[in-house]
C-alpha cells in the first residue's frame, strides 16, 4: 500500500551528501536521517517504537493523515490505533469550536501518560494550529508538546522529525501561506480499495462564518497530469474508488497555467482503465455548472451521489453568509440536477443559528429540505470563529433560540432521509464492500454507488470488490441486504 517512488537515498549516502535544496528529493534525505534517529530509539527502547496518528475533521485532514503515515512507516516506526504509542500525533480540525475543545481534552490526557512514559513524544498539525491564539495556547499551558506544524509546511513532515529528534524543546513551524504543491512523497492508505485524492487545496471563498480560507490559504490547483499519474498508480495498486478532494471541486483548474474545467477533469479520469468508481468532494452551489451535470450524467463511473451544501434556505441569511446565490437559484439548481440525473442522492450541510438568523429563517430552510428531499443532512450549530466576519456581527442569536431552530431542522432531516433512503428497498444495486460489520462479523459493510450504508452477510475475501446486494430492508440512513445475482 505504499505509493512510493524510486527517489530514495541511501542511508550511507545521507551522511555525505548536501541537503538537497529542491523537493522532493530533500524530504528523502530526511526521511534517511529520520530512520537513523528512530533506530536509536528503538536500540534505547529494546523495541520498535510506536506511533499514533489521530485524526480531527474533514476527509481532507484523512488524507494529510495517510501522507504522515506514509513518512512514518519509512522512518521505520510501527504504526498502531492507540495514544499509548511513543509518539502521539494529533492531526486538528478547527471548523467548530467543539473540534478544539477535543484536542485540548486529549492533550490534558496526554501529559498525564508522558508522565510515566519520558520517551514520549508529542506532535500537534492541522488546521487549528494556523491560528496564533492557539499557538500561544499550547505554549503557555501545554509546554509538554514536542513538534508543532500547520497545514502549509507538511510536506515537510520528514524534515520536522529530524529536528524534533535533534531538539529538547518544542519546535514551532508555521507558515501563513503558500504557493507550493510538493508531489511524490510516501502515503500510505488506510483502505487498500479506495483513496482520496487532492485536487485542490485551500478556498477563495471566505463564506463569512468559514475559518478554513484561513487555515487552508488560498485556492491553488494540482495540475491535471499529476492528478492522472497518481491515480493510475493507485489504480494499478488495487485501488477501485476514488474520492476527489478540494474545499471547492467546482473551480478546479481556473487558475492553473493551462485552465481546465473541473468537468474535464472528471472525463480524463473517467478514461483510466481498472477504476470503476469516482466520487468528489465538495460543491460549492454556486460554481456548479451544467457541463459538470452533463459529464455526471453520462458518466459510468461517476457515482450517483452529490454533496450540495445548502447552509441555510433564507436568502437575507445566505447574502449575510456571502455564499453568493439565492434560495430560488438553490432550488433551481437542485431541480436541474434531480431531472437530469434521477436516481442521484442530494446530501448537504446546514447551519443554524447563523447571526441575526430568526425562526422564519429557520422555516425557510426546512422548506427547502422538504423540497429537495436529501438523503442526509449534516446539521450544524452555528459556531463563532475569531477573525472571521460573522464573529464580529452584533446580533448573534441566544442560545435557547438556536436550540429550538436545530431541533426543528434536524426533526426535518431525520424524516425526510427516512422515507428517501428507503426508496430502493427490494432493488438490486452495487455494493462496494469496504469492511467488516463492526457489529456482527459474520456480516459485512458495504456503500453504494448514491453513498448509502449496506450490511449483508459475507466474509473478509469480498473486502474491496463490488457486488451486486438485494436490499431488503431500510432501517433509516442504512439498508440490510443479501448478496444475489445482479
Ligand atoms: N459554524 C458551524 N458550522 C460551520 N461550518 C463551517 N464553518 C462553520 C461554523 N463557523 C460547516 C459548514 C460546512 C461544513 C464543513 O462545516 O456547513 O459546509
Ligand atoms: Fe468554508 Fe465557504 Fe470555503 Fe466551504 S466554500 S471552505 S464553507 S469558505
């Protein structure tokens, strides 16, 4: 499962050779110094040492956590799922406060175990660590934190080991911003089957509640070429699903030196033999085009699921959010959508209690859930973020108001996915099976291709391959079935 490349040094030749300057040649050197440095460790430690990386937040923050894996594992670490490990890594979220809150949580327990473990190390990444007030935070009351990095810099994830492992103290590196995309450097996937990939990074769109413009930076593209290689590599690694990844998959390519539309994209991909399934995250409403509908519709590939954030169905509301389209263009688009490409599943995400949000806005957004009928809906509790600029509007809403708003949005929500989800039930449809049941291991867990959950009965051997599955029962957001002939 490594996507490793031939770029290697040896160990020998690190010690005489200059840094290279240029990526990713460099990470390499460090990742040969790194493995000297872990080998130390475990001749101390008379054991491999371990290492845990958990992760916060969106599929993106997945992503970036298979990349520090990938450097993991090189430097020789034994990678394992539990924050006893020598070195702890937590990769953060910051989209809502609760996200920190969580990481502050863990660190208090963290030091706690280093205590009785002096080997441990600890690393913090992500996007809460692109806020300064939270760099300040950890060093005033969290001294214990080894390495600290952000979401610009992790490609140089290798490079930081070394001087972690070279330092006594805590080692902050940070950058504001940047242009740079480093390719070819170590993942390591957590499915064998399936991978997200990085199309893009970063958003332009500074939605006025949104911190992620700025702990992401601005937009910037991989190019198409690059994109292709990596997936015709994980394709002939074993990989059948991919999942697109960027803040805002809709103006892929814009800015690239030879602009490409995401749609066009998505037909090259289309074209790789040995994938079967494509699915991409996230749309922003407003840049959806009708080429993209077009390409979906045709595609055999594409599945037939669209994340569509609608954040509120008032109008006055998205205007103050600067999303940048109404509730009629919402409802337009989505109409568009459902005609050309009936069994598409919609799913979006929501936020109550927005500043200055009323009930009738509220009732305006249920309107459009009934209207659109999503298969899911992600509910959120609106949440200030400092520097933002809906932090800084006057009429933020009482608590109990947001409260009655979010029980009636997510009442909605739960009914409405119900009887949409349920639509297929006594139908055959195609099942990728990714695990086995957490609950009954005689059972299986597959997703198909419009995202829904199906448990059926079957071994581990089916584990990555897609299967026809009748669905014989719908019991809310999931199905059980049994595997047939298609
Ligand atoms: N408060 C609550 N939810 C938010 N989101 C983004 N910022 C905030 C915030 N400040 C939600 C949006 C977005 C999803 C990833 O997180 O709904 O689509
Ligand atoms: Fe945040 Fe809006 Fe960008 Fe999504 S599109 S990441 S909500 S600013």
């Amino acid at each position: 499962m490594n996507d490793m490349n031939n770029k290697m040094i040896s160990a020998a030749e690190a010690e005489y050779v200059q840094v290279p300057e240029t990526e990713p040649a460099r990470q390499y050197y460090f990742i040969e110094k790194a493995k000297k440095h872990v080998e130390a460790l475990k001749n101390e430690l008379g054991r491999t040492p371990t290492c845990c990386v958990t992760t916060f937040g969106c599929q993106m923050n997945a992503r970036d956590s298979e990349k520090l894996t990938g450097i993991l594992r090189q430097t020789g670490y034994e990678i394992i799922e539990n924050e006893e490990a020598d070195f702890v890594i937590y990769n953060t979220c910051t989209v809502r406060d609760n996200a920190n809150q969580r990481v502050y949580g863990r660190l208090g327990f963290i030091n706690s175990m280093k205590r009785k473990n002096p080997h441990k190390r600890v690393a913090l990444c992500g996007c809460m660590m692109q806020e300064p007030s939270v760099i300040e935070k950890i060093k005033k009351s969290y001294r214990f934190v080894d390495l600290i990095f952000g979401t610009h810099n992790i490609y140089k994830f290798a490079e930081l080991l070394c001087t972690m492992f070279e330092n006594e103290h805590m080692v902050i590196d940070i950058w504001k911003d940047t242009d740079k995309i480093v390719e070819d450097l170590p993942v390591e996937r957590k499915y064998s089957f399936k991978s997200g990939i990085n199309i893009m990074f970063g958003c332009n769109n500074f939605c006025s509640y949104c911190i992620v413009p700025y702990v992401r930076g601005r937009e910037r593209s991989r190019k198409p070429e690059e994109i292709i290689k990596e997936i015709k590599n994980l394709v002939a690694d074993g990989v059948v699903e991919v999942m697109l990844l960027g803040q805002n998959v809709n103006s892929y390519g814009k800015n690239l030196e030879e602009p490409i539309s995401f749609a066009q994209l998505l037909t090259q991909i289309e074209k790789i033999e040995g994938l079967e399934r494509i699915r991409f995250m996230t749309s922003h409403p407003k840049d959806l085009s009708d080429e993209l509908i077009e390409v979906m519709k045709h595609s055999k590939k594409i599945c037939r699921h669209l994340h569509l954030p609608l954040q509120s169905g008032s109008t006055r509301i998205l205007q103050a959010m600067n999303r940048r389209y109404t509730k009629e263009q919402y409802l337009a688009l989505a109409k568009k959508i459902r005609q050309e490409i009936p069994d598409i599943s919609l799913t979006t995400d929501i936020i109550v209690g927005f500043p200055g949000e009323t009930l009738e806005d509220v009732e305006e957004t249920i309107d459009v859930i009934r209207q659109v009928e999503y298969d899911n809906a992600f509910t959120f509790i609106y949440s200030k973020r400092t520097g933002t600029p809906a932090a800084a509007m006057e009429n933020q809403v009482p608590e109990e108001v947001v409260k009655e708003g979010f029980d009636k949005v997510l009442k909605t929500v739960q009914d409405m996915a119900k009887s949409r989800v349920s639509r297929l039930t006594g139908k055959v449809e195609l099942a990728l099976v990714e695990e086995i049941n957490e609950q009954d291991s005689s059972f299986v867990t597959g997703r198909l291709s419009n995202n829904t959950i199906v448990h059926f009965p079957a071994d581990a051997s089916l584990i990555g391959k897609i299967v026809p599955v009748y669905l014989e029962e719908c019991r809310g957001f999931y199905y059980v079935g049994r595997m047939t002939d298609m």
